[in-house]
C-alpha cells in the first residue's frame, strides 16, 4: 500500500510538472518526439533494407560458388592431364637418352678394349691365352709352320682348290664351320637370278632398292657440276641445277619435295626481274614476325610449294627424321644466298611389316632382316647435301660479280654515249635539255632541276621551262639546300627532306604544280664545277657553273624491282661522274654561244644567253 501511496505521490508530481510547463514549450517537445519518432522509424526500415540485402548478396555469392566450381575443377583437371603428358614426355625422353648414353659407354667400352689390344700389339707384347676363345686357341694350334704354309698359283681355279685343302686341313671348330657355312650361303647368294626367283616381289624390290648404285655419290657430284655452269650468266639456272642434283644424291631416298627458298635479295631481284619476270611466279613467306622474306622456287618436277620448317635463319642447319634445311652461303660465311629443303616421305606399315619373320622361324633359325629405312636421312647425305651447297655459294658469288662487271662496263658505254650527246648542246637552254635526259637515264626520279650560276648577280637561274612562266627566277645562295651546294660546292644528300631544317619549299622546289612532292622523298644536289680562268679563284682553281638537283625516286625502277626511297653509295658515286661531264660540256657550250654573242654584238652574260 505504501507503494502505491508513492507511485500516486510521483504521477501527481508529474502532472504538477508538466502543468507548470508552459504551453508553447509543450507543442515544442512534442514535436520533437514526433520527429524522433518518425527518425527511428526510417532507421528501422533503412535496417531492414539492408539486412535485405545482405541476404541476397549472400545467396548470389553462393549461387555463384556453386556454379563456377565445376568450371574451376574443370580447369584444374584440364591443367593436371596437360602437366600429367608433359611429366611423361619428359619421362620418355629420359629413358631415350639413357639408352643412348648406355649406348655410348659400350661403345666406348669396346673401342677400349680394341685400342688396349691395338696398343699390345704395337708394343710386341702377345695378348693373353686366358682372353682367347677355344676355337682360336684350336685353329692356332693346327695352323702349318710358316715355311710349311702352301703356294697358291695366280689362277682363279688353282686359288679355289687350295683354299679348299688349307680348309680341308684344319679341325671342326664351331669358328670354322661357321666360316664354311657362311662362304655356302655366300656362294649360293652369287647367283642373282636363282635368289631373285626364289625371292617373292616384294623382297624383290627391297633388294634392288638396297643394291649398291653403279657410280658413288662423289661421281654423281662430279659429274653434275657442268649443270651449274651451264647458263653462268644465269643464277635462276644454278638454283634449279641445286635442286636437281640434291634429287640425285639422293636417288636411294623416297624424296617427297625439293624447294629452294631465296633469302638474298639481290638474289630474289635476279631471278624475279627481266626475262623472268613473267615465267617466275615465287611464293613469299616470312619468317621472324615478317622480318625475313622467303621466295619459294620449285622444282619443275614438282608442282606443290611446302613451307619452311625452321623458324629462323639462326636455327640452320636444320635436321629431322623426314627434313633437312641446308644454308647456301658464301666461302666467306657472310651473307646467305638460299636455303636448300629436303623433305622426305613418311615411313609406310608395309615397309615394317616386309621383313617381319615369326616366331616359329625365327626358332628354326630364319634371321629377320633388319635394313636401314628409307625414309630417314643419314649423316652421308647431309654431309653431301652441305657440300653440294658450300660448292653453290661460291658459283653465285661468281654470277653476282660477274654481273657486277656487266653492269659496269655497260654504264661506262652509256656515260661515254651520253657524253658524246651532251657535248652535241648548241645552246644553254639545248644543255639544259641534254642533261634532263642524261639524268633520266641513269636515276629514276620524279623531279630534274638544272640551275645556271651567274656570276653577276651572285644568284642561280632557272630557265622559264621549268618554272613554267616568262622571264627570269633566281635563287639566292643563302637560301635551302640548292644555296648551301653552291656555297659549299659539295654535293649534299638529303635522306628525307621532312627532317631536314634548311630545306624551302621555295627555293628547293618542292612547291610545283601537279602531283605534290612527298613529304618524306629523298634529295641529291651537286655543283657542276669547271677550272677557274682566275689564278686567286678560292676554291682551288675551280668555278662554280650551275647546280643539278635529283628530288624524289620512284618507288619502282624501269625493271620492275622495288627501289629505296634514299640514294644509295652507289648512285652518290655516279652522280659526282656525270657531274664532272656535263660540266666542261656546259663549259664549251657557255663560250661558244658567248663568242657567237660577242660576233652578233649583243649581250652575253649567262642570263642573256638563257633567256636570249
């Protein structure tokens, strides 16, 4: 009761307390609980949200477990078989090479015991009785006294007889009756035509297969070597005779194709280029991620193009059980004409099972045949193979420099010609004419420029031929590569005009109607230069005359074959010639229109006779 008394007691206290508030505070506080009201609320669904979807996240992540289980296990089985095979790859590879290792210590073994015996017997020193088989210390025994040992005449008939009683006189060991049973067997083999009656076809074909060929493969190589030099003039020539000769030295073979794949490209230009052109249609293939480009050439025998089977040239000599990739390289080892490929056919059941003998026979004492396959390449041919193509490096480099010579005693005929037609030049503007043409038949080039230097106006002149307008354009020495070569009075080659800084569109004619220069073409300025009329001249006795200049190289030469963007040494060279020709024509031309001014009474300054 006295509880109760307090609880009355307290809720009245409270009611006093709430009555003492004032009003606006009371809405205030009430308020206030609203809104904690309404914030637990949305804190009570903000929770259930998330346990909402902490569930689902849960049952997707074992969803998920659950289904890529058997796609992992799937891939570590997958990756267990692949591990399993390679174990036992290399497994098998080391029980091979154990074999062969076993192989190699008898071997090595028994040529031991062989140079033991050989050194004894250089030493004096008789091999022990102990080591000796029975059957040799028997027939060692029985053998006649030399002085006793009978004289067999020079007839075949006589040497018969007597090694019949040298036989008949020595005692039935199993070493000699073996003998005597092998030289039965040996005679009886003699007789071709009763063995290959008795033999069925098959073993026929396998004995004409394994007959010895009537000349030896050194005879074969010697006499095939007129074919390399057939047709010198022609490297198409030798490589076909390469392939030819590879199919004879290998006649005991089952060939399956020849191809001779061209690496060098001067090699792949000349036999792709002129007259064969047309007739030779190679196949390409590329090795070292496009780096290295092959032609195939087939023989004409065959007719389908193999790939290559080594994957680099570094990997050469190639050598399989089916395969064998030579190199053809020069006697010096630099440079690497072609590779010479051999592919044999895959070994057949049938040549298995033609020797087979079974058991019952093999008890009976019938041997099997165990020939060598046929299918297979051995170090014999290989090492001919090589020889063969170490002889065609040597004949290639001899056609390239022959056709090095050709080339040069051909351009030397062509600059003594157009020599002769430039000194022909009447007047500049015919000069000018002249040497265009003279340019245009030793460079492929888009674009010609001939430039006059006058001593006057210390500038170069071009004729309004090849500006393509009236009156008179010069160029100032101290603007783009033309002024540079006339200051200098170098020749000046310019790889790629696009990185080169002092190059003006202007004044280097890059700027031309028509078809526009590209951005990366190749330039070659020189200065025609004649002797100086002056003694104090400071250019050691020489003058400048005018200034050639070569923009832009085709990609494709006249021949058809593909050209470098850049001039070559080779081109540089030829240039500095014909620079000096047309020169001292230009030179002969500039004083005899000069006195034929000087006779007419009119001017005679370089720009006058250009554009008079």
């Amino acid at each position: 009761m006295g509880q109760v008394e307090e609880l009355a007691e307290g809720d009245d206290s409270v009611l006093d307390s709430l009555t003492a508030v004032p009003a606006d505070q009371y809405q205030a506080l009430v308020k206030r609980l609203q809104r904690d009201e309404e914030l637990i609320k949305q804190l009570k669904h903000i929770v259930k949200a998330q346990h909402g979807k902490i569930e689902e996240f849960r049952e997707m992540l074992e969803i998920t477990s659950i289904a890529k289980s058997p796609l992992i296990s799937a891939y570590e089985a997958e990756d267990l078989k692949v591990a399993l095979e390679n174990n036992q790859d290399l497994h098998r590879k080391i029980h091979q090479l154990q074999a062969e290792m076993a192989k190699l210590r008898s071997e090595n073994s028994s040529l031991k015991k062989v140079n033991r015996r050989l050194k004894g017997l250089l030493e004096g020193s008789e091999p022990e009785p102990s080591r000796q088989p029975e059957a040799l210390v028997q027939l060692a025994a029985t053998a006649p006294p030399p002085g006793e040992w009978p004289r067999f005449p020079r007839s075949p008939a006589n040497v018969q007889s007597g090694r019949h009683e040298l036989l008949a006189r020595m005692p039935l060991t199993p070493l000699t009756c073996r003998g005597r049973f092998n030289h039965a067997m040996s005679s009886d083999q003699r007789d071709p035509e009763a063995s290959s009656s008795q033999s069925p076809p098959r073993r026929q074909e396998d004995q004409a297969r394994k007959a010895k060929p009537p000349f030896s493969r050194v005879s074969q190589l010697i006499n095939s070597m007129n074919l390399f030099w057939r047709d010198i003039e022609s490297s198409l020539t030798c490589l076909r005779a390469l392939a030819d000769v590879s199919a004879r030295m290998l006649v005991d073979r089952r060939v399956s194709n020849i191809t001779v794949f061209i690496v060098d490209p001067w090699l792949r230009k000349a036999v792709t280029s002129g007259n064969y052109a047309k007739t030779e249609q190679l196949t390409i293939f590329y090795l070292g991620q496009g780096k290295t480009e092959l032609q195939a050439l087939l023989r004409l025998e065959e007719s389908k193009v193999c790939p290559p089977v080594f994957t680099d040239l570094q990997a050469l000599p190639f050598r399989s059980r089916v395969c064998a990739a030579l190199p053809v390289l020069t006697p010096n080892r630099s440079r690497v004409w072609a590779v010479l490929q051999v592919l044999l056919e895959e070994p057949r059941a049938s040549d298995n099972e033609a020797g087979f003998v079974p058991r019952v026979l093999q008890d009976a004492g019938v041997s099997q045949e165990s020939a060598p396959s046929h299918s297979t390449f051995t170090d014999a041919h290989v090492s001919y193979l090589q020889l063969l193509c170490s002889f065609i490096g040597g004949v290639l480099l001899y056609v390239e420099r022959l056709e090095q010579r050709a080339k040069l005693v051909d351009r030397t005929r062509h600059i003594m010609e157009a020599a002769i037609d430039v000194n022909k030049a009447k007047t500049l503007a015919d000069f000018e004419q002249r040497v265009k043409h003279l340019f245009s038949g030793f460079f492929c080039v888009n674009t010609i420029r001939v430039l006059f230097f006058d001593p006057d106006s210390k500038s170069l002149l071009i004729s309004s031929s090849q500006m393509r307008k009236k009156g008179a354009t010069t160029i100032s020495l101290t603007r783009g590569i033309l002024g540079q070569c006339a200051q200098k009075q170098q020749v000046i080659h310019i790889p790629d005009i696009h990185q080169n800084p002092f190059v003006e569109p202007v004044s280097d004619g890059l700027q031309r109607n028509g078809k526009p220069v590209s951005s990366h073409a190749a330039m070659l300025v020189g200065p025609m230069l004649v002797e100086s009329s002056r003694g104090d001249d400071k250019w050691g006795g020489q003058e400048l005359m005018g200034v050639v200049q070569l923009l832009e190289k085709k990609r494709r030469s006249p021949d058809g074959a593909t050209q470098s963007s850049e001039f070559t040494t080779d081109e540089q060279n030829l240039f500095q010639q014909l620079l000096t020709v047309c020169s001292h024509a230009g030179s002969r031309t500039i004083k005899v229109q000069q006195l034929s001014a000087q006779l007419a009474g009119s001017p005679y300054n370089v720009q006058a006779l250009l554009f008079g």
